[in-house]
C-alpha cells in the first residue's frame, strides 16, 4: 500500500466540553474529492481546521506524506490552498490588492495572471473596485479566483458555495471536477449536493458516524 | 521572504491610509489626556514642569495601547490570520512588518506629537531633544509588548480592557526609565543612561517579542 | 536517556494515583513544620535590637514573598512543558498555581503594609520591593483574568502559558528598573530585608517556615489539580469508579 497524500489516524476533537467526532481515520490520495457533510455543529469546519493544521488534534495525528503535519509545516504550506469560511480579503482593499497579496503570501504572480482569473469568476470590470462595495457572492468569488491562479495541488475549502449563484455555483463544481481529474485533492464542506462528481469522488457524514 | 515583508509593509500602510480617521484617534486621545491635567491640577508652571516627564509617558503608554486594541482583530474576523498561519513564510516575519507599520504610523505620529504638548506644559527647549529620542526608543517596545497582548485577546469579544490588565504591568521599566530621562533633562544632569538602556530594552523587544506575537496568534485561531 | 517516566508523569491516571499517596505526607509535614515554624518564630526567636518584636512578622512575610516569587517562575516552566512538550498535566498546574500565586503576592503585601506601619510610619510606602510585588500581584490577575476570559479550555492554558513566559522575562527587568528607581527617587531609606548578618536563632525558625510554606503550596496545589484532572477526565472510567468510590465513602 502507497503512503497517501493526506493521513488521519484517530483523530479526534474536543470542543468545549463536547466530543465532535473520535477515531477518524481518512485516507486521502491525489485526484480524489471528499466532501464532507453533517448537520450544524457536527465539527465539519473543525475537520478541516485540523487537515490544515490550523487546530491541534485532542488525540491522533493528521499525516502529509506519511509524516506528521507538525513537524513539515513548510511542506504543508507549499501543498496547500486554504479558503475558509472567511476568505481574507479585505474590504478596503480592491480586488487586485487582495490577490496580489494572498498570492504572494505562497506564490507572487503578475497582474496579468490575476486579471485573468477574476475575468474567470466573472468579475471583470471589478478589479480595481474596494471589495466593501461589491455584494457578498461577488466577494466569495474575489477568494475563490485563487483556484484560478497556478493553485497549489490540495484544496481543502469551507463551504465554498455560500452566496454563490446558479451559474456561479455549476462552474466552481466543473472546475474542482476538473481539478482533481488533473491529479489535484480537494476536500470541501457544503450543505448541497455536488451534480458534477469526479471519478474520485466520496463522502463522509459527520452525522452518521456519531449516529 | 524579505519580498513579503516589504509587500506586507506596503499593503498595511495602504490599510491604514485608507481609513484615516484610525490614526488620527490616538494621537487626539494623547492630546486630550495630557490638556485634563492642567485642567486638573491647577495651571502653575512649577508644578506642571515637575510632573510633565511623568505625564508625557503615561499618556503616550495610554495612547499606544488604546491603538493597540484593534490591531489584529479585522485580520482576525476577516480570515486573514488563517492565511498567514498556512502561509511558508515565518509568522514571526510576518507580524513584526504588521507591528512595524502601525508603529511607523501611530507611534512615529505619536512621537511628532509630543514635543508640542511637552511645550504646553512647560518643559525647556533644552530637553525636548530628549523627550523625542527617549520616545522614539521607547514607543516600539510599547507596540510590540502590547501587540503580545492584543495577540492573546484577538479571539474575544470584548479584550480591551482585559489588554490593558495583562499589558499595563509589563510597561513598568519602560514607562521607568523614559521618564527618568525625561526627569534628568530636566534637573540638567545627563540621560544618555537611561537612553541606552532603553534602546537595549528595543534590541531586546525587537527580537523577542514577535515570536510571542507569533505563538499568540496561533493560539488565537487555532481555538 | 528514557523518557517513559517523563511521559508517565503527564498521564492523569498516574498523577492522581501517585499525588493521592503523597498527599497525606506533605500535609503533615506542612502543618508540622508551620506550627514550629509559628511557635519558634514567635515565641523563642530573639527580639531584634532595632524594631523590637515587630520584626516577627518577617516569618509570615518572608516565606510568602518567596513563594510567590517561585510560584510565578514555575507558572512559566509549566508554560513551558505545556507548549513545547504538549503535556496536559502542565496545563493543569498552571492554571490551578495561579491563585495561589496571586494569595502569596497578597499576603506579602499585606504583611508588608502592617510591617511598614512602626518601621517606616505609613501603611504604605513606595519601597522597591513593595513596588514590585504589587507588579506581580498585576501580573498574577493578568494571568488569571486572561485564563477565565478565553472559554476554550486547551486555548486559555496555551494563550496563559505565553502570557506567563512573556512576564518572566519581563521580572528581572521590573525588578532593575524599580530598585533603580527607588534609588533615584529615595536616597538611603532604611532597609529592613537586607540585614548584613541575621543570628542563627533568627534566621533557623525563617527557614523552617519557609520549607513549611512550601510543603503548604504543594499540597494546595496537589488538591486543586487533582480535582481539576477528576472535571477534565470526567469521561475516563477510572474517573468514574474514583468519584464514585468518593461519593460512596461520604454517604
């Protein structure tokens, strides 16, 4: 057996007082997608939190390559493309500012490239406009142009399609298909159903585990 | 990574000016603290000369951190914190050029400020060179120790008072020997002393305090 | 080198098996030690030539002076060993040395206030040690305030534990600049603590209390973390059976 991309092994959280989930094992190889679902408070986001090494586990360990997360944070950092459920942009800044520093944060790019992708969310004539007058679905798709710019192979998103439109919400779903058919791993929280699912594709629910 | 840096440096300075109001406030607060005390002490030059060094220094502490509160909380609300605690660059890196750029800003204002209003309560001429070098030390150690602070309270709802609470004692020796120099300027005796020691105190806070800040903010958004 | 006895230590289960043993025994030696401490102290230590019998207060304030000094610098070591090694049980002790740290400050202070009462005149004045203890009686509040601000519970000890390293660094500057202060601003006030040579009658009796006021912290502290471990293992089935075996013996 190949050591996968992304490891869990027994983990388990701990919220004030309360045990989300316990002994969780994931096994997650390149060009797969999971989404992960449940009812509100199920520990959905904190799942995520903890593959991004954003939270320490109560008792497991989440595993990039075989090896803990904690001890190659510099190799987390380079595989990895996190938005969550706030996406940081900043409302005082225009569109182009805000990506020109989340990219550079990882990867500088040009403005060519950034123009580029937010004409690919659907955003062009917005660039150079503060992101506090653009409505929330326009400020989601600022965050989620990222994918579109030479992204990192693993996503892991937090509900991604909140304030999303129809059209908006299809093309996020071809373009994560797309994604992991291309070798990338994604894995994401959404209340909605996917209609455009990749070979790779499974999911876990919170919710029926605890049940 | 110094890339980052000097970006970072660019971005919060774009920040700020692009709410101004923000760094006017501190400085209008240092103002009006520093006129309450005429107003309640009475008016004699005597005696509001004697307690200037003081009262500089306590209202500049004051002001700084009052300017502090905020200082990570949009980052913190808006998610950015996230992306810097995934990001390859050091953590530490990234909220010395954040602490940097509020300090130029807020501090270095703060610092313009003062001799005006050491001015206004009487000092000499002759010791106002001292009342900036002591400030322009002392201010960056004020920022960075209550950045600790605001650091450690960006998660809670209300973490203003509380900052204060945990900062306020750690502010002891540089409120001590700012205005000792002050102090000594004024009586005529040399505070290049006091000067020393507290530009090793910002040698000292410079490369220590951030990775406090650092340690803060991670425990702050991993909660 | 084996380290399994350092990762046995951080096991709760152990802890309150082997602290329930040395409970007893530190509580008698603690109440031993202080009821000679207090008899010795007070009753058949000599009169000091220069204040008389209001010197006897330094076997209270003494002891609790430098308790709460240590207390502080062990909150960081345990802010320490929380951070870096992960160990929940250092977690515990910080969080539960803390008031007892803040009491400690208390009593010195008070002590302190009463002791400066027929040296100095006044309840209180601006001495340095006094000045620096009420900083750390700030510090400790700080440190407790922030522990009870922040409701996630792993959050508030870490976020406690670099509060309290960052103020342990911070001490002995304190400490310089207000002693340095102090000079500057009160020339040659008498000082009381720092006698050239203190006689073995006085000075024997200082120390049993001090050992004494030791044992007394460790045993506080033993309790209130042992019960602080029985709330946080609450759901571990040795747990359990030792509540109900507690429960059980009272009824």
């Amino acid at each position: 057996m190949s050591t996968p991309f992304l490891e869990a092994v027994a983990l388990a959280c701990e919220r004030d007082w309360r045990l989300l989930f316990d002994k969780l094992d994931l096994r997650l190889e390149s060009g797969e997608m999971l989404q992960i679902s449940g009812p509100n408070g199920s520990g959905k986001t904190s799942l995520l939190r903890l593959l991004c090494g954003l939270m320490q586990p109560t008792a497991g360990e989440v595993l990039l390559k075989g090896q803990s997360l904690n001890a190659q944070r510099g190799e987390l950092a380079r595989n990895l493309l996190w938005i969550g459920h706030a996406a940081g942009i900043k409302g005082l800044l225009t569109a182009e500012e805000n990506l020109t520093w989340l990219c550079a944060l990882h990867q500088p790019t040009n403005r060519e490239a950034i123009w580029h992708a937010l004409a690919e969310v659907g955003l062009r004539g917005f660039e150079d406009v503060p992101c506090h007058t653009l409505s929330a679905g326009q400020q989601r798709r600022v965050g989620l142009a990222r994918l579109y710019l030479a992204p990192p192979p693993l996503w892991i998103l937090d509900e991604p399609f909140t304030a999303l439109d129809k059209h908006g919400v299809a093309q996020l779903e071809r373009h994560l298909a797309a994604h992991c058919e291309q070798g990338g791993l994604v894995v994401l929280t959404t209340h909605h159903s996917l209609t455009e699912k990749p070979a790779g594709y499974r999911e876990l629910d919170l919710g029926q585990r605890a049940a | 990574m110094s890339s980052v840096f000097t970006l970072l440096l660019a971005r919060e300075t774009r920040l700020l000016f692009r709410r101004p109001a923000e760094l006017a406030n501190p400085l209008v607060f240092f103002a009006i603290v520093i006129a309450l005390f005429p107003l309640a002490v009475g008016p004699e030059t005597q005696l509001l000369q004697t307690i200037s060094p003081g009262l500089v220094w306590v209202a500049a502490l004051l002001a700084v951190l009052l300017s502090l509160d905020g200082l990570f909380r949009s980052d913190f609300e808006d998610g950015s914190l996230e992306q810097w605690v995934v990001s390859p660059h050091p953590l530490a890196l990234l909220v010395l050029a954040k602490v940097l750029a509020h300090w130029a800003f807020s501090g270095l204002a703060l610092v313009l400020l003062a001799p005006l209003l050491g001015l206004m309560l009487g000092l000499p001429i002759g010791t106002i060179p001292v009342l900036l070098i002591s400030l322009l030390l002392g201010t960056p150690i004020l920022s960075l120790l209550g950045a600790v602070g605001a650091a450690l309270t960006v998660g809670l709802k209300r973490g203003g008072l509380l900052l204060a609470l945990l900062i306020l004692p750690l502010y002891i020796p540089v409120l001590i020997l700012g205005s000792g120099a002050l102090q000594a300027a004024l009586q005529g005796l040399p505070a290049v002393g006091h000067l020393l020691w507290l530009a090793s105190l910002t040698a000292l806070a410079v490369t220590l305090t951030p990775f406090a800040i650092a340690a803060g903010l991670k425990i702050s958004v991993g909660e | 080198m084996n380290w399994t006895w350092f990762h046995k230590l951080g096991s709760p289960k152990w802890f309150y098996e082997i602290s329930g043993r040395w409970l007893p025994w530190l509580a008698w030696a603690a109440v031993l030690l202080v009821s000679v401490g207090v008899i010795w102290g007070l009753a058949f230590a000599p009169e000091d030539y220069q204040q008389g019998n209001s010197f006897r207060i330094i076997y209270i304030h003494v002891p609790a002076a430098f308790l709460a000094q240590s207390i502080y610098v062990m909150l960081a070591l345990a802010g320490v060993v929380g951070l870096v090694w992960k160990m929940k049980l250092a977690d515990v002790a910080l969080q539960q040395a803390a008031p007892i740290g803040a009491w400690m400050t208390f009593i010195a202070l008070l002590t302190g206030a009463v002791w400066g009462k027929p040296t100095w005149g006044a309840w209180w004045v601006w001495d340095a040690r006094l000045t620096s203890m009420l900083i750390l009686l700030f510090l400790y509040f700080g440190i407790i305030a922030l522990g009870q601000a922040i409701s996630n519970r792993d959050s508030a000890s870490k976020a406690c534990a670099v509060l309290a390293i960052v103020g342990v660094v911070n001490i002995p500057i304190i400490k310089y600049s207000v002693e340095w202060w102090n000079t500057l601003h009160q020339p040659a006030t008498f000082k009381v603590t720092e006698k050239p040579a203190m006689p073995v009658e006085m000075w024997l009796p200082l120390l049993v209390m001090v050992i004494g006021f030791y044992c007394f912290f460790t045993v506080v502290l033993l309790m209130r973390m042992r019960l602080e471990v029985l709330r946080r293992e609450s759901r571990a089935s040795w747990v359990k059976n030792e509540v109900k075996a507690l429960v059980g013996n009272n009824s």
